[in-house]
C-alpha cells in the first residue's frame, strides 16, 4: 500500500514512509487523479493540464511515455481504466480522497485528522500553466472545506464544555486568516469562557491592531470593550461568591480551572489540612434539581473507593453562595499533571503502547469498582488524569449520584449525563438499569480514541451520534492505524459490541485481552 499524501506537498510513500516516484510530473498526474475520484480524467484532461504547451502529438506521446516509466518504477498497478484515467484507491492511499469523503460524510473530526497544510504547498510545475491553475482553485475549495470542518468542530467542542480544545481550534482559524472577525471572536469568545481573561484581551487588542496597520480606516470591532466588559461583570460576580464562601468554610476556592456540562471545578485550599484540592461545585441547574441530602449519602457511599487508579472523594457537602443560593459540592485531591483529554488535544493520537497502558488501568481501577457494586456511567477522556505515568479515573459514580439525588427533576432542568460519543448503546437507549458492561463499552470507545484520533462515531449534533451509537457498525482501527496489532482490534470490537452479552462478561477479561494482544505489539 502506497500513501500520496497532498497536503502540505506532494509525496509518494510506501509503507515504510520511503519516497517512491519523485519525479514531478508523475506527482502532478497522481494528484490530478486522487481529486478526480471515481470518475476519473480523460486522456484529453490530462494532456490539458500537464503539456498544454505542446503539440497534440508531442503531448500523447509524453504521457504514454509517462505511464509506461511509471508501470516500470511500480510493480503495483496505479491506475485503473484506460480512458478515463483513475487512480487504483486499493493501491495508493491519498490524504485528499480521506478528507473528501469525511467532508461528505459530515465527519469534520475525520477531515481535520486528514488535513495536513495546504493542497501541493510548495510544489510546482513551471511549464504547466493549466495545472497551476488547477491547483490553485483546488487549494481554495480545500481550505475552505477545512475551514468549514474546523468550525463545525468548534461547535461541538463548545458544547461539550471542551475548553482546550475549541480554543485550540479557533486559535488554527485566527493563524490561517488573521484578518477574519469571525475567527477573532470566535477565539476571544472561547478564551473568555475558559476563564483565561488576560488571553482573550490580549487577542482581541492584537486582532483589532493589525486591523488598523492592514486595513486604514476599517471600523473597530468592539472586540476589546467586549472583554473587559466580561471581565468586569465575571469578576464582580467572583468576587460575591468567593468572599461568601471562604467565610468560615474549611474551602478557601482560589480560582477556576474549568467547566463542565454539570459542574465548574476550582482550585482550592483545604484549611483542615492545609493542602491543595479539587473542588467541583455543581451548576446551578443541577443544584436545584438534586435532594441534597441523598447526594452527599451517595457521595459518602463512593469515598469508599480505594484503588491506585481511581481518584479518591475527599468531601463533599453543601455551602451559602450569593443570593441566598445553596451551592453543592464534592472535593478530590488536586492532581499536578493532566487529562487524557489534554493530551489528546495535544497529540491526537497516542503511541500504541501507551494507549494499552492507559486502557489497561482504566480497566483494572473498572474492574474492582464494580466488584464493589459500582458503575462509572461516564467513562471518557475528560474523566481520566494522567500522572507520573499511570492513569487515575475521577467522577466515580457521580453520575449515577446525580441521577439518584435527582430523578425526574434533574430531566426536566434540561440537563443531560454522559456525552454521546462515550455512552454505550443501552446508555442512549435509555435502559434503566445498566451494569459493568457499559463501562467496557465507554473504555472501548477511548482506547479507539487514543488510536485513531477520534471516537468511534461522531456526529453533528447529540441525537445524531446516538443514533449512530446505537444502529452503525465501527468503523475498522486498522484502516485508519495499520500498526495495531489483529488483536487490540479484536478486543476493542468486542468492547464495542452493541449488545452487553456479547463483551466481555467483565472488565478484568478486557485487561488479560489487551494484555495478551499487547505482547505482540
């Protein structure tokens, strides 16, 4: 199998990344062909772009010369068809057909991971003005779909509560077009609302400069009295809130580190202690929609939990916040390194052997707290740190503590538990009684993450992911990740069986599958 990968340049490779083909016009011919598609391109198309200077003679001649060389250089052959000319997808896989297809099928996440810099950066023909042309209107289409999926992405992640990585997406749209308004706020909007005030002004005072320097005379965006207007109004309510809450409490909250659909999560000091802590305060909608009594029951009921894989509860409790509003809250230990998410975020993809490793803790932190009788019910890259090298799962069985405490009413406050791409079949078809399957499931859908670079379905909106979750075969790993070993794949396509008697009966069976497939790796 053969890689053509078009963007950022045009190269030819095989399997072990070698340069095969470094002639340019063989290049051009192959890049001409991957945008075609299954329709192909006419011989007379082809002499078009390649040899429009030349005689028609001269040109026939030069690109049966050039397919003759080409079959000569490859064993395999490239091409299928004779008139129209088609690139054979089962030998050579171009970036550009993967992007075009995840465009068509909506799956921006699959676009974005096939996208790697402009359409034939830096390649040229210099005697072949029509296929200039071509790729330069090739290139705008292309970064324009890119641009699309990026936002389409920055949707989502936005509502998902994913902080990092929709400023991480914004911040690529502001690089890509810096005069974009669209982009700017987008990026100010994203850094405002992850509480990075200071970021958010700085690039909306960056932005609306080299608006002024690039384009005298254009109007001011307002970007920046936005911000501080957020800023002020944020702060002020802060402010309230915190001086309310560090009065004789044991929690002094020291700032904000994120937020989520169901709780904001602040750094703060354990006076009783003396030491640094997580402190998750439940969104006001959640608050009210939960019997505070019977959380902070099924909260105590989970600080039982003791393995080295899962995140002990401290505390948990209630405490007055402004306006006479009671504020619900549990504590963790504050963990110095960072989420799977963040490193996802960072790496997309994870090397083969740290993926098992990760999937493998998870598994086995799984596996003791159901022999307790407990289920995650939220099991995703969020809900996984990473320190010192091994994995800790926060939030257990919080989750299943809200819906307890809440019942009916925590439905109809409009809040919804667990993010689709994670939930298993039974989850999104709303069974009422889940077991330890469904956390295999959720894992499965991880370590399919941390191999690929995205879940396993994906979706535009929250009704379509499930709908795929619960109908949709999984996608084969290895077409995307060809270095997996058969059996990871097999193990993760039984985590991710739709139905829970076909996975594995527990999550100690899934740790001895990937430790048996993981030898081979």
């Amino acid at each position: 199998m053969f890689r053509l990968g078009t963007f950022g340049g045009l190269a030819l490779t095989d399997a072990d990344a070698n340069a095969v083909i470094p002639q340019r016009r063989r290049l051009a011919l192959l890049a001409l062909l991957a945008v075609a598609g299954e329709r192909g391109l006419t011989r007379d198309k082809v002499l078009a772009y390649l040899w429009s200077e030349s005689s028609s003679e001269n040109a026939r001649h030069a690109l049966e010369q050039l397919l003759y060389s080409m079959r000569r250089q490859v064993p395999e052959e490239l091409f299928q068809g004779t008139d129209p000319l088609r690139l054979n997808t089962r030998v050579v896989h171009a970036d550009v057909v993967e992007f075009e297809r995840a465009i068509a099928a909506g799956d921006a996440a699959r676009a974005l991971a096939a996208y790697g810099g402009a359409f034939l950066d830096g390649f040229y023909l210099a005697d072949a003005p029509e296929f200039e042309r071509w790729a330069e209107q090739e290139r705008a289409r292309l970064s324009a779909d890119h641009v699309q999926a990026l936002r389409r992405l920055a949707s989502e992640a936005h509502a998902l509560g994913r902080h990092t990585t929709e400023i991480d997406i914004w911040r690529q749209l502001a690089s890509a077009d810096p005069l974009a308004e669209r982009a700017a706020i987008g990026l100010v909007r994203a850094l405002a609302e992850a509480g990075d005030w200071a970021g958010a002004l700085r690039h909306a005072r960056e932005y609306e400069a080299r608006l002024r320097e690039e384009v005298p005379g254009a109007p001011s965006t307002g970007l920046v009295a936005l911000v501080k207007r957020m800023s002020g109004e944020r702060a002020a309510v802060h402010a309230k809130e915190e001086a309310t809450v560090e009065a004789g409490e044991r929690y002094v909250i020291e700032r904000e580190l994120g937020r989520g659909a169901v709780a904001t999560v602040y750094l703060a000091r354990d006076r009783k202690h003396d030491r640094p802590v997580a402190l998750k305060m439940l969104r006001p909608e959640v608050a009210s929609g939960s019997d505070a009594q019977r959380f902070v029951r099924e909260i105590g009921f989970l600080a039982r939990l003791h393995h080295p894989h899962i995140l002990p509860l401290y505390d948990s409790g209630t405490m007055a916040l402004q306006e006479g509003r009671l504020g619900l809250f549990y504590v963790m230990p504050f963990v110095g390194g960072e989420s799977l998410r963040q490193r996802l975020d960072r790496e997309v993809r994870l090397p083969i052997a740290d993926a098992i490793h990760v999937a493998r803790e998870v598994a086995d932190a799984l596996s003791y707290a159901h022999r307790e009788g407990i289920v995650h019910r939220d099991i995703r890259p969020e809900n996984i740190l990473l320190e010192s090298g091994h994995a800790l799962v926060a939030d257990f069985g919080i989750a299943r503590a809200l819906e307890t405490a809440g019942g009916e009413k925590l439905s109809v406050s409009g809040v919804v538990l667990g993010v689709p791409a994670y939930v298993s079949p039974e989850q999104a078809g709303g069974a009422g009684e889940i077991d330890g399957r469904s956390d295999i499931y959720s894992l499965g859908c991880v370590l399919y993450e941390m191999l690929t670079g995205t879940p396993p379905f994906t979706g535009a909106t929250r009704g379509a992911v499930l709908a795929r979750v619960m109908t949709d075969a999984v996608p084969p790993i290895r077409t995307v990740c060809p270095a997996v070993p058969p059996g990871v794949e097999r193990a993760i396509l039984k985590a991710l069986a739709k139905q829970p008697k076909q996975r594995f009966a527990d999550a100690a069976g899934f740790v001895a599958a990937l430790g048996q497939a993981g030898q081979t790796t």
